[in-house]
C-alpha cells in the first residue's frame, strides 16, 4: 500500500514579533491613505516587499532620505542610529519608528555603556553582521566606535590590555556568540598583565530566535525532506537553513514557488515546509499548495 504524502507547515515559523508590528503598523498608515516612506526594506524577503509596494508602500535608501522634508518616514523593526532621528528634526520628517522593542533596549544599553566607560578607554564589542541595518543601528549609539565582530579572525581587532564590554545583534547564533566569548576570556588570560582587564558580556540575542533553533532541530529531524523558505538577504534566514541542513541534510532552500523543482526527487512522504523570522506565513503556504496541486493531494 502507497502511504499518502504528508505535508506540514512549520506553525513556529514566520515573522518574529518585531516584523510582524512594523508591518502592521505600514499596513494601518497605507490604508488609511498615507504617503509612507520606508527607510530600507521592511522586511528581508521580496515577495512580502513586492506585496506591501503595491498597497502604496515606498522603498528608499538613506541617500534619498536625506533629500526629503515635511514627510512622513517609517523606521523598521531593525532601527536605527542617532543620526537618522538628528536628519528628521532638521527636516521635518515625521518619523514612523516601528523599531523593534527588544532593538531599542538593545540600542540604550549600549549607549549607556559607552557613555560610562568612555574614559576608561573600554571597547565595546557587538557580535553581528557588518552592514547589517540593525548592527548600523547599533554602533551608532557609541559614535561609531564600536567594533563588529563576525568571525575569529576579527578577535584580533581587540586590544587585550583595555576592558572589553560584549553584545551581540539580536538575531545571531546562541552557540557562536559563547564560542567567542570564551575566546576572548582566554586571550585576556593570556595577556601577561598582572590583573585582565574586566571583561562583561551581555545576553542580548533575542529569545524568540535562539529558542526557534532549537524548535527547528527537531521538525528537520522528523521529515523526510525539509523545505526552507526566506529571502536570500536574510542573516536569519541563512542561520536557520544551515540549522535545518545539519539536522537533516535533505533541505532545500527557496525564495520564491517558481525556485521549487517538481517532482520532489527521492520521493518523500513526510515533507516540513518552515521559513525564517521574515518569511510571511502566506509565503509558505503558496509552497504547501503548489506541492498540492501537483501531486492531487
């Protein structure tokens, strides 16, 4: 007897808290009738942005942000540094901040520690994506001063002999921001100086995404083949694949329906379809459906 495809959605997956409000909060302005201008893409997935650009909402760089006067700009979930709030007062941009509220107490803990140990020539330290909007937002709050690690070898960016103070953008890996941690502890030890200088390291990755991790372990483990659904721009999206990939290396990443080859190859019978913080629900369920459709399920 052939067993019946199963195919199930990742009720987990989806927008974090913080996508799902900035959305809602451009949503409400444009069908109210707003002009609303969006400093960067709200969300890292075309299709949702493609979905929100016909309801009226207007993508713009900083470049063209500048330009503007007597408007109104949303601000995304991933923030953004003093210099953008400075640009609005002086041009009288009404600002939308849909900053996501883990990002902005994120954003004053740093600023308050950069503004204590500034004349102890303390350094702080923001595990995190280079040009990351979010990580911008961040280093923004210490005058640009800060230092963004990504890998070991930006470690020996730090001065081992001045305190070192550790943060970590919101949406990274749990288990590299330790990994990291533990490596700088060892070469503070190793300085020769008679006392290390302090060394303090805050929890500053977001609950909702570490947890998603290990939720995500378990669906890959129990599917045949997993298909993973995000934006390719997405730093969340590429960390939960890979997470997928190592607990089921029968994963498949898309970004769109078009990108998904039918017939599926081996021919599963239980197949997870499950997506990053900043794929919208609607997305997966396009993938689910066309899956459907071809098999006559």
């Amino acid at each position: 007897m052939i067993k019946k495809m199963q195919i199930d959605l990742d009720r987990r997956a989806g927008f974090c808290f913080g996508v799902e409000n900035a959305i809602k909060i451009a949503e409400k302005e444009l069908k109210a009738g707003n002009k609303v201008y969006c400093l960067g893409q709200i969300v890292h997935n075309e299709m949702e942005i493609r979905r929100l650009e016909k309801l009226g909402l207007l993508t713009i760089d900083h470049d063209t942000y500048k330009k503007l006067k007597n408007t109104r700009v949303l601000i995304r979930a991933h923030g953004e540094p003093p210099e953008t709030y400075r640009i609005a007062r002086e041009n009288n941009i009404s600002l939308i901040d849909a900053t996501c509220p883990i990002v902005a107490h994120l954003q004053n803990k740093i600023r308050t520690c950069y503004e204590e140990i500034i004349k102890e020539k303390g350094q702080i330290v923001i595990f995190g994506k280079q040009g990351h909007a979010e990580v911008i937002g961040l280093i923004g709050q210490t005058g640009n001063t800060a230092v963004v690690i990504n890998s070991w070898e930006d470690l020996d960016k730090l001065n081992y002999h001045y305190p070192i103070y550790m943060y970590s953008q919101t949406t990274r890996d749990i288990h590299e921001y330790e990994q990291l941690k533990q490596e700088i502890r060892k070469r503070l030890r190793e300085t020769g100086d008679r006392e290390p200088p302090p060394f303090i390291s805050y929890d500053t990755i977001c609950s909702q995404v570490s947890s998603r991790a290990t939720e995500l372990e378990q669906f890959a483990r129990d599917h045949d083949l997993v298909i993973f659904v995000s934006g390719k721009n997405s730093s969340n999206g590429k960390y939960l694949y890979n997470v997928c990939k190592s607990n089921n290396p029968n994963t498949i990443f898309v970004s769109i329906p078009e990108e998904l080859q039918l017939p599926l190859s081996g021919s599963p019978q239980r197949i997870g379809i499950s997506g990053a913080t900043s794929t919208p629900s609607w997305l997966m369920e396009k993938i689910r459906d066309k899956i459907k459709e071809f098999y006559h399920l």
